[in-house]
C-alpha cells in the first residue's frame, strides 16, 4: 500500500510539473461562465465553435448542446482530453460536438465562427496572426481574462467572478 501511494504521488508531481510546461494552466470555467461567453459571441444555431486549450471541454458541451451549435475543442492533456471526450458521449452530443486530443497551434480555424480562448497572455499572443490569416472575415474572438494585446475589443462582458471576458470580431479587431 506504501508503493502505490508513494508511486500516485509521483505521478501527480510530474503531471503537475508537465502542466507547468503548457500555454495555460488548467483552471476549469463554471457553466454560467460558459454561457456567457457562448452568449456574449453571439452564438447561433449550427455555428462552428472551436475552444482552443478546452480543458474537460465544458464550453464545447454548452455551444452544442444550449445553442445546438458544432462544436470542437482542442485539449493537449491526454487525461482532460479524455475526459471530455466521455462527457460528450454521456451527454448524446457526439453528432454536434468532439474532442481533439492535439496541439491547438495546429487546430483548423478556417471554418470557425466562434473562437473561445481561455489562455495565457503569451498564448493569445502566439495565436493573434493565425487567428487574423484564418478566421473568415465577422468571425468572433472570445478570451477569458486576457485581452488580445493591440486590439480593440467590441464588447466586454464579465464571468461569474467578475473577470472579463472580451469579444473581437476579425475585421474589426485593430
């Protein structure tokens, strides 16, 4: 019994050690935040909705199944990725929403309508020339918390914890 605790405990170091190494640190988004961001996007009925780093994938279950939206999100940890993957299945949303287990540097924006991103301020910055190259011209950008440096937002709504969230629209964003 002392070999398993000891050997789980490492494990959870050098998961927590790995996840040091990301863009973003898991930090899980409530569903009334979720919601909001969905709503603050504009989100429509059969929109294409990618969340880039979406964690166990609570944003994507909430466009597909609140706004019936297509949903995809992109998550690099195995173990949430997974996760996230189980919930979509659970939840009967496998026609609308699924889960990519990859880089999200690497995700397919060019059919996006609605970008989410909950990410460092590094990360937004690493995405901005992509996210301007790819998403269609009246595409929407959401980001929790931070903002995407030099641009200009055309609205700012506010997550359950009072953090903002900050809406651009490509086209429009500088």
């Amino acid at each position: 019994m002392l070999y398993l605790g000891i050997g789980l405990g490492g494990l959870t170091i050098l998961w927590l050690l790995w996840n040091l190494t990301l863009d973003a640190m898991w930090q899980p988004t409530d569903r009334v935040t979720a919601r909001r961001i969905l709503i603050l996007a504009g989100t429509k009925e059969g929109e294409n909705v990618v969340d880039l780093g979406c964690g166990d994938g609570r944003i994507v279950v909430a466009a597909a199944r609140h706004f019936r939206a297509h949903a995809v999100g992109y998550e690099i940890d195995p173990f949430r990725a997974l996760w996230g993957k189980g919930w979509i299945l659970a939840a009967g949303l496998a026609g609308r929403a699924r889960i990519v287990w990859g880089n999200m540097y690497r995700a397919d924006l060019t059919q996006a309508d609605v970008v989410v991103l909950f990410l460092s301020a590094a990360a937004n910055s690493r995405l901005e020339g992509r996210l301007v190259r790819e998403l269609k011209p009246g595409a929407r950008v959401v980001s929790y918390f931070h903002p995407m440096a030099g641009w200009k937002p055309q609205d700012v709504g506010m997550a359950r914890g009072g953090y903002p969230l900050f809406l651009y629209r490509i086209g429009e964003e500088r």
